[in-house]
DNA sequence: GCGATGGCCGTAAACGTTTACGGGTATCGG
DNA sequence: CCGATACCCGTAAACGTTTACGGCCATCGC
C-alpha cells in the first residue's frame, strides 16, 4: 500500500494525500479528513526511507550506546530505566526512540559518523562522555543537535546535562571527614570518562578543606563493575596503612567491595566506612544498607528529551541557549557509613 | 558527498561505483580497488534512505523492547548483557543493531506494524513473548524474518530460543521438596508472559511427582522486579498455613523478599527457603548467598543473532528448519535454600 | 579473418515520498 | 461585470541509491 494506490482509491493525487497527512495548510478540513481516513481503514503507513529521502528528516533520535567500557552496560541497569523517561519525552514530539549499539571495538567517532552520513537520525543523545570527546566537536562542527549526558573538557557551547558529582562527593566527604576518617579509599571510573576527573578533583578540595594530606596511592581508576569493584577494594585494603573509608564511584562496585572487605574479616559499616554512588537494585540488595545517592531516571531521561528536542530545527525557539544542568541527587543514609573512628 | 560526486572524482558512472562498493561480479578488480580507496579517501559512506529505497534492505536488524511490563525492564540488566551478544554476532554479517522502544502505553502489535510498514529494519528478536502472541501470526504471514526470545502457544514453526525454564524448575523443586517441603509459595512471572504457563505448570507436575497437593493460594503471578517481589512474599507469608519455602522466578524478586523475610524476623536459609531464577548483580548482592541459575547472555545474545541471520534472505540455506532451542541455565548452589525440615 | 563469447562499463528506470510551482475555480470588492 | 484574491489541488521535479539492460571492446576458437 503506497501513497499511489491510497491516492487513487481516493481520486485525489499523491501530492494532496501527502499534503493531507502531513498537516499542511494547503488542504481543505473536509478532504484532509477524507484523506486520514481512508489512510486509517486502509492501513496506510508511509515508507520512511522514502520520506526521508526526500525531506531529510527521520523522525527518530538516536541514543548512542558503545560497549567500548562493556562493565558500564553489562549488567548497569542505569541505561534501562533511564531510555524510558527519554522515550517518553519523545512521544510527545511523535519522535521515535532508537538505541544504536556500536560494534564491539568499533571506535565511537567511526560509529558516529557512520550513522551521520547514513542519516539515520534527526538527532543524538550521547552518553559515556570523555574528557576530550572527539564527537562533541564533529557534531556541533556539522550542526548537527544532540545533547551530551555528561560534560566534557571543551570550551564550547552546547546542550549536556550531568549528575552533580560535585554535590555528590562534597556530601559523602564531609560524613566521612566529620566522622574523623583521614584516609579515604576512592574508585573513580576510568580516566578516560569525564566524570573521573571530577570526582579526583573534588576529592582533592574536600581533602585541603579538612585538612588532610592527598594520597595518590588511596586512588584507583576503574570500571563500574562487581568485580573491579572488588578488585580495587582488595588492593586498597592490602596497604600498609589501610583506608578506614571507601568511596565507590561505580554502579555496582559496592557490590564487589562488600565481599572483599568480608574475605578479609571485616565488616562494612563497623569496620571500614563505605559510601556508593547510586541505588540500584544491587546496591538496595546490600546489608547493612548501603549509605549512597539516589536519582529519578526517569525524571532525567525527560529532561533530556527536552534538551535535544530544544535543538532540533522547527522545534526550537532558535534564541534560548542549550540547557546545561547539573542534576541534583539525593543522599540516602544507610549504615554502611557507620563507623566511629 | 554523494555517488555521484564520488563518480566524478573518478570519471566513472555512478552505476560502476555502487556496484564496485558492492562487490559485484560486472567490474575488473583494478577498478573496484580503485573506487574502494577513493571513496574511503574523501570520506564516503552511502545514504542509508536511497539505498533502502531502491533495494528494500536496511541492513539493521531490530531488537523489540516494550516498556510495558516496565519492572521487567526497569532496572533489569538482563537485555543489556543480551544485547551485547547480540551485537557481537551480527556484526559478523555486517549487519547493525537497533534496539526499538515502543512507546508507553502503544499496543505492541501497533508499534511492530509501524515499523514494518515504514520499513526500519530487515529482521526482528522479538522479546517478552506473550501466551499467544499476535506478533507471531503477523510477521509469519508477511514472510518477514525474526527470531523469538521465548515460546509461545502457537503451532506454527518459526525460529525461536527460550530459557529451559522446565529445567529449572524441576532442579528447583527437587530440591525442595527432597528437603521436606511441601508448602512451596511461587512467584511467576505475568499471566500473559508465556514463561507463566510453563512455570506453573512445572510446578504442578513437580508436586505431583512428590505427592504433594496443589494449593492455588500458594502461586501468585507479579512483575519480575523488587518492589512486587516483596510485596508478594509478604502477602505469601503472611498466610495462615505460610509456606517454607520461596521459588522466585523474577530477576530482582529475591532482593525484595529477603526484605519481606527479614520484616517479618525471618531469615532466608534458616527459616523460609529462598530460590530465585537468576544470577543477576542484585542477587549475588544478597547475603546469605542466593540459590539461584546462571547463564551466559553474551552466548544467548550470539544464538539469536545465529537464529535471525539464518533466516533472512541471501544468507539462509532455505532449507534448514529454524532454530528452536531451550537454553541451559545451571544451577548454582547458595545458602538460602538450605532449611532443615 | 570472422562470428561468438565474455568481461566491463554506461544508461536509465525505478524505489516512495515531499514540496515548489502553477493553474483552476469560487469568492469578493469595486 | 471584471479584476484581484484566496483557497485548493494537480504536476513534476527532486532526494541518493541499486540494478536490469544494452553496448562496446578485446579475446578466442575455428
């Protein structure tokens, strides 16, 4: 069923058919309604490589996933509820939602540009920011909209929207350093993602403010990951004069910490203070309860539904600039912070 | 930079270029190599709209999410480690992945018939197989190509892999009721997820085999995630005659009835045996060490990928009858199931 | 030397839409 | 009654590919 056929079952031409569907003015109210119709009865759906072909639209946005950092989706259940807020978003704007999965090491510029020059989307969400991120500028070089979950290191003016990790680590030092905690044990995610230097830096201010030396060997980059987490955890006990503390930047890190610190006889929240980043499930699974930060995901997929749609051409205002927000998230005691030193 | 362009640069029609980026027969090998490094040279990639339009294929296969049973989405790692596999073997094909979101609260039928019509994708895994799924009937009939992540009750022959969930029940429940109990509460997934049918009546036959009367009040029917499994164990246990033990076959259920468990004073392993379905980050969090069954998904995701490709047209044998395929989950020992009776 | 064969390549017609453009009819003001 | 103005609608040209078809040239067998 094309357009054709619907067009001459209706004795009109393609041209006003098309015109019909796509709410143009240049139809009167009574043959668009024919028009609607007969397209509803007949199950009529335009054929999107067509359409795009000719209009350059797709009416679908783009969340860029790379498994590059595979323990960052493997089993991160970050992604899922955060793609529904963002599909919801979209509805709004009739806008389809497609995930595109890069190919397994398949670097993420040669993605990306494959899919530009493909033109399978209007727009992109981009997430697993780096500090230098070579897509930010080959995107706004080519006007191209997206919004970025995370910050970067470039200079340049475009829509992201990120957890404050400021917030995040200002409130998990000072319960730490309040409770008398001099050394600190800190995962960080890889050097590479962005959110790794903020987290270093911010551990370095809250440390000066309180008054206590920095430790290069008390900080270890690595994946978000159970087991890395556990690796790490293991590795910082094993020194010399052990961390009384462990700040897990990591998804499901604590997870693996957990069983570290229980392999070597200690218990967290009694022995060895120990303070997450977000309460996923695998963390609410944990006992003692984790001391850790809490988000709506579903809130932030719709704001940044709202951040790209801002960007797209027709939808915007053309005038107000990209939002660039810092998303508050809330610190959730538990008791796994407990320990009087 | 179009074919045509690129044509130009070499002063050959466009016809020979396309048929030399597509390794056809009609063009010498000097030619062929001679395009290949032009178009790699100024950066060429073909438009994905034009060349669907002429040829009707996409090269993308897409992966169907619904976010209707959000819980069994929400927070659910399993799909991000499948679709990792999933990836993983396509690409060996050249094809891309995408994973397609129905939007909240469209029919599932409506939003495959959508994409169908529009013509997005050359293939389908089909996720969350329903009891008696109309998706089934309406890709068989137009001949298009998918693989299905679960049965269903239709007698139709089409390519499919499921969990062998009849294994796991049946190790599950010998291990129960060898154990000495013979009030076993289940929490199965929704009635009309097919899963559902096979679990209970797996039950029912486990009990029959053991002697051991078949009380409905003991089977309840919730979402696979956290929040439900807690709320049904709590119902379950707070029976008159509650039962001994808990089979749960929900990803992140036993985080929620451990929960359950420990408000009401009991402890899981000691006072109610627990045994879940699978290994998931949040149930390796539990302590005591969750019963349960593992799998590995990259393994899954690589079979679908196998079982989709050797159905789509040019790649199949056409011979071959589609694969059909319960997958091994073993068990793997903890300590919430050891109760004495 | 000539017809046949096969390897390469150019030509042009699709694929299903959107949209600029122009034309036809009715309405309206004068 | 006439010209101008809207309002609709049809016409046709794109959009970027793929691919059936035909043609040219060289090679080959006799």
């Amino acid at each position: 069923m094309d357009i054709r056929e619907l067009a001459r079952h209706l004795g009109l031409s393609i041209g006003t058919v098309s015109r019909a569907l796509n709410d143009r003015k240049d139809v009167s109210p009574a043959t668009r309604q024919r028009v609607v119709e007969a397209a509803a009865k007949h199950g009529y759906i335009p054929n999107q490589s067509g359409r795009t072909l000719r209009s350059g639209r797709t009416g679908t946005v783009g969340f860029m996933l790379t498994l590059e950092h595979d323990s960052a989706i493997h089993g991160d259940p970050f992604f899922m509820a955060l793609l529904e807020g963002l599909q919801n978003g979209l509805s709004e704007h009739d806008l389809d939602l497609v995930v595109l999965l890069a190919r397994k090491g398949e670097d993420a510029l040669t993605f990306l540009r494959r899919h530009v020059s493909r033109g399978t989307v209007d727009g992109w969400v981009l997430s697993g920011t780096q500090h230098d991120d070579p897509r930010i500028p080959f995107l706004l070089d080519r006007t191209i909209p997206f919004v970025a979950l995370g910050r970067t290191a470039i200079a340049r003016d475009y829509a992201w929207i990120d957890l404050d990790f400021e917030g995040v680590m200002g409130d998990a030092m000072t319960l730490l350093t309040e409770a008398g905690h001099r050394r600190i044990g800190l995962v960080a995610p890889p050097a590479t993602i962005n959110n790794s230097h903020i987290v270093v830096r911010c551990y370095r201010d809250a440390l000066v403010s309180a008054g206590i030396p920095f430790d290069p060997a008390l900080v270890h980059h690595g994946e978000t990951d159970e087991s890395d987490g556990e690796a790490t955890a293991s590795e910082l006990m094993a020194m010399p004069d052990r961390p009384t503390a462990l700040l897990l930047m990591g998804e499901t890190a604590p997870v693996g910490a957990y069983r570290a610190l229980r392999r070597l006889g200690l218990e967290p929240g009694r022995d060895v203070a120990v303070i997450g980043l977000r309460d996923n499930p695998a963390c609410r699974a944990l006992s003692p309860d984790l001391t850790c930060f809490s988000l709506d995901l579903g809130d932030l997929g719709l704001a940044l539904a709202r951040g790209l749609v801002a960007t797209l051409p027709g939808h915007t205002k053309d005038t107000e600039p990209p939002v660039q927000t810092l998303w508050d998230m809330t610190l959730r005691l538990g008791q796994s912070h407990k320990v009087e030193r």
